[in-house]
C-alpha cells in the first residue's frame, strides 16, 4: 500500500490518467493525494472532476484556489474566465453532485504516518500543523455549512496582507484562504505578496519564498504544495516539496511517492491550450 502526491492538474484529464498507469496506481490498495487545482485552464476539468470524485476514498484533494473560484461561480458569484475553460462543468447535469462533492474538500491533509502535510500553497511560518490544521476546519466548516455564499463572496481580495488570529469573520476566512491557496511570497514578519508568479530567481528584494523563512512551530517531516508551477518542483529543500510542475504549461505531471520519496511523471503532457 503505497500513497502518492500529485501536482495541481488543472483540467489536464489524459496527463492524470497517464500518470496513474505509469505508477500503476491500485485504487485497492494505494492511496492518492492531489494538490488542489483540479480544474481551470487545461481541456477537461469536467472529465478531471468525474474522475477523482469517482475514485471514492482512496483519493483525496485539497482545495486550491481556482476550485474555489468555481464555486463561486457555481454560486453565481463570479463569472468564469473563458481562459479556466470550466464552463462545461457549470453546464453538466451532474453539476450540482460534482460541486457538492467539491465543497466538502478539505483545505489541508495530514498523514501521521508518513510525518507529512499537504496544503495547495503551503503553510505560513508563524504556524504550527496544529494552527494551520484548526484554522482550515474553520474555512471547511464554512463552505460545507449554510455560510458558503456569504464567504465566496467575500474571500476575493488581499488584505489585510498579515495574519492575526484578533481577526474575525469574513475576513479571517479570507486571510487563512489566501495563506492556504495563493501563498508564494511572503515579506520578513510574514505579509503575503500575490502579486509574484515567477520563479525563485526573480524575488525581488526584501520578500522570500515562504519555504525559506524559518518555521520553529512546525514540527512535521514534509510539506507537500502545489500551487507554484514557475518553481518546476525545486524548493532547495527536501523537506518542502513541490508538486506543480506545469503540466498545463506544456510540461509535465508530477506524483511523489511517499513511501520512499520517489518522482514520477507522465508520459503526456496537457494538449496547448
């Protein structure tokens, strides 16, 4: 019985499906973890959301943020950009079973066995896996709850920029989301920046990837993240370990076996968009 990580897939259903074959992925034995972003800008996230969901309890995803942009716009909150491509979901008739399903999804997987963690964009510095945990339930709690529409409509936004845990209702909500979905660059005291996309080479002065600040709460072994595809899955640090390796790019998909820290990738990438 293994477990496996897969990178953020983004709608690219032939690049999953192969990855699965090259790992020879036994949905009776071995588990799978996805990074989140399971839909947006490839040819068939409808495909890609029927796919996971169908895989039933040996696979689990976080959320990432493109996921939780559609559902906003399956809550009629925000219009879906023509460049995500999602529209057939929001047009499908299993629609209201895929987004029920998709809301349901937690924001962070803890695995005690193999001392590991996976968020879509990673964990912050000033938390520890006890913060980061309790602080996703509340984000969970509410899109699984009867506050889901008033939340969607207020998560989109980037300040404030630093957390405090004196924050409090929607905008609690929204810090912990942009933490836990669309971190990549953080200042000193832990202020996001969400404006960068670019690789680690290109920060500019006074920011750091999140991974390079010290973290004295956190305890566990690795952390799995998506999210960064400009990274190419290079952290510089093992125990940080990047799954998006842009396949909706032109490159690849990436799994991590957990086992024994191995990579795979698939065979075929995701068709150009």
């Amino acid at each position: 019985m293994a477990l496996y990580a897969i990178g953020d897939v983004q709608g690219c259903r032939e690049a999953l499906e192969d990855l699965l074959e090259v790992i020879r992925f036994d949905p009776a034995a071995d588990r799978l973890w996805l990074a989140g972003d399971l839909v947006a800008r490839g040819p068939d996230s409808l495909g890609v959301l029927r796919l996971v969901k169908g895989l039933g309890t040996c696979a689990e995803t976080v959320l990432g943020n493109h996921d939780l942009h559609l559902l906003a716009a399956h809550h009629g909150i925000s219009t879906p950009k023509p460049k995500d491509r999602t529209q057939p979901i929001l047009e499908a008739p299993d629609r209201e079973a895929l987004m029920d399903w998709l809301r349901q999804r937690p924001l962070l997987l803890q695995d005690a066995a193999h001392d590991c963690v996976l968020t879509h964009a990673g964990i912050p510095p000033m938390w520890s896996l006890a913060t980061a945990q309790q602080l996703a339930r509340e984000v969970e709690a509410t899109l699984q709850g009867t506050g889901i529409r008033d939340y969607l409509a207020a998560m989109y936004g980037n300040e404030p920029a630093l957390w405090s845990p004196t924050l409090a209702g929607t905008t609690r909500l929204r810090v912990i989301t942009n933490y836990l979905t669309r971190m990549r660059l953080l200042s000193a005291d832990g202020a996001l920046d969400l404006a960068f996309k670019e690789d680690i080479a290109s920060i500019p002065a006074g920011l750091h990837a999140w991974f390079e600040l010290p973290n004295r709460h956190l305890t566990v072994g690795t952390v799995l993240f998506g999210h960064w595809a400009a990274l190419e899955g290079h952290t510089g640090n093992s125990r940080f370990v990047a799954l998006d390796s842009g396949c909706v790019w032109g490159r690849h998909l990436t799994a991590f076996r957990l086992d024994d820290g191995a990579f795979f990738r698939s065979r075929r990438g995701c068709p150009q968009r």
